[in-house]
C-alpha cells in the first residue's frame, strides 16, 4: 500500500514541479502576479491591485474600501499552494508569522486574483460600516462597494445593493427615542430608589443586583452594535447621535 500511495503522489509531483520550475511557466506567472498584486495593495496603489482581481471579485469592491490595504504586511515569498474551487493557491507567511493566502483564476483575460485572506478579513467590518454610513448619508453610495444605495424617502429605508443592509436600514430614530426615554425613565427610578448616580448604564443592573437596569447595558433597536451611554445626565444614542431628554439627577 505504501508503494501504491508514492506512485500517486508521484504525478502530482510532477506537475506542482512542472508549474513552478520553468521561467515561462504557469507557476512563475502566479508568483509575479501575485507579487505585484499585494504590493500594488501595501504600498497604496488600491486602484492598481483592483484591476488584477476578477471582475465578480472587483464589483464588490471600491478603491476606497481597499485602500484600508495600505500598509498591510506582504509575505516575503509566497509559494504555490494547491488548487480548489477558488483557483490556483498561492501562500505565504507575514512578518508576525500569519499567513495570507490569494487565489488566481487563469482564461482568455490573463491571471486575476480570484480571493483574498486580507480583503475577507477587513470584509468583516462591512456590515457596521455601511449601517453607519447609511443613517449619515442615506442618498449616498455603500462605503464598500462604492455603488449607490436606494433611498426611501417616505418610510425612511436605505437598501444596499450589496446586501449589507439585510432587506433594508430603517434610518429614522423613532423607535431608538422611544427606547431612549424607557432607559431615562427607569435612571429616574433607580436613582429615586436611593441609589447613587451610575458612572455607565450597567452599573445600574450590578448596584442593584439585576432590580433595575440590563446586563451589559442597553443597545440601539436600529444597531445592535451601537450601546447607549450616559451623558451629563441624559440617554446618548452613538449611532444616531441624538440624547433623551435630561432624567433626574441626584
């Protein structure tokens, strides 16, 4: 069985050798391209790293959004890691001892960067940057993608046309004030009740062991990543950016 398995392993040898080996091979191509990819992306040039990805890859995809690239540690030396349904692999090890990986496809348009480790792990703010983005510039364009969002005007929703708004962001801050004002009254409550003056709005669950208050404090019904907080005596909303009115004080 032992023989049988270094027979197959041997022709898989002899195409990862073949794909790298030659000047002119697949394989040297991959690691220029891949090169000049996530260098044209460290060093700023976002506009120029775009144009070598693929064309469903790059459509998601502003030149804004990629410029937080900037500055990314790049592999000394990427090696040639396989292939799967994303494409040719090609990996290698950062100076803090990550790794990164991008795939390539290859057809009739050349070489083109397919995935990329480094974009999906900034793609994982992309959700709380387009909600963010949506309530300050509802008519404007995804923060992401760069294209423009669709605006409701009379019930106040903004849709994203890459999905990051779910089935759309209701912007206006009716029911955020309402839960603003329910939190401002139940401050009054606990401080009637003789406790002191909270310095954040969990404190009000831990001082009065769960009676008043919510563990971990309370969130924006609009952003769920968004907490309320308090100032000068009065409900703060951070995503909408708007207060309750002032609640009594000791």
């Amino acid at each position: 069985m032992r023989r049988a398995a270094l027979f197959a392993a041997i022709p898989a040898a002899v195409f990862v050798f073949a794909l790298i080996a030659r000047p002119a091979s697949l394989g040297m191509k991959l690691k220029n391209s891949v090169e000049v990819y996530t260098q044209a992306l460290s060093t700023g040039d976002a506009q120029e790293a775009r144009s070598a990805m693929s064309p469903e890859m790059a459509r998601g995809l502003s030149v804004e959004f990629l410029s937080r690239l900037s500055g990314t540690d790049v592999p000394s030396d990427f090696r040639f890691d396989g292939m799967d349904d994303n494409g040719f692999r090609m990996a290698g090890v950062t100076g803090d001892g990550g790794s990164r990986i991008v795939w390539f496809s290859t057809g009739e348009n050349g070489i083109l960067v397919t995935k990329d480790t480094a974009v999906d792990n900034i793609l994982g703010s992309a959700v709380m940057l387009c909600r963010e983005n949506a309530v300050l510039n509802p008519n404007g364009c995804c923060p992401v993608s760069g294209r423009p969002y669709e605006y409701d005007d009379q019930t106040g929703t903004v849709i994203c046309p890459e999905g990051h708004l779910g089935d759309g962001l209701a912007i206006r801050s009716d029911d955020c004030a309402l839960r603003r004002d329910s939190v401002a009254a139940e401050l009054s409550e606990f401080l009637a009740a003789g406790y002191p003056y909270p310095e954040n709005l969990e404190e009000m669950y831990t001082l009065s062991d769960g009676e008043y208050g919510r563990r971990g404090g309370y969130r924006c019904p609009d952003n769920g990543y968004k907490y309320y907080e308090l100032r000068d005596g009065a409900i703060y909303c951070p995503f909408h950016e708007e207060s309750s009115a002032a609640v009594v004080t000791q």
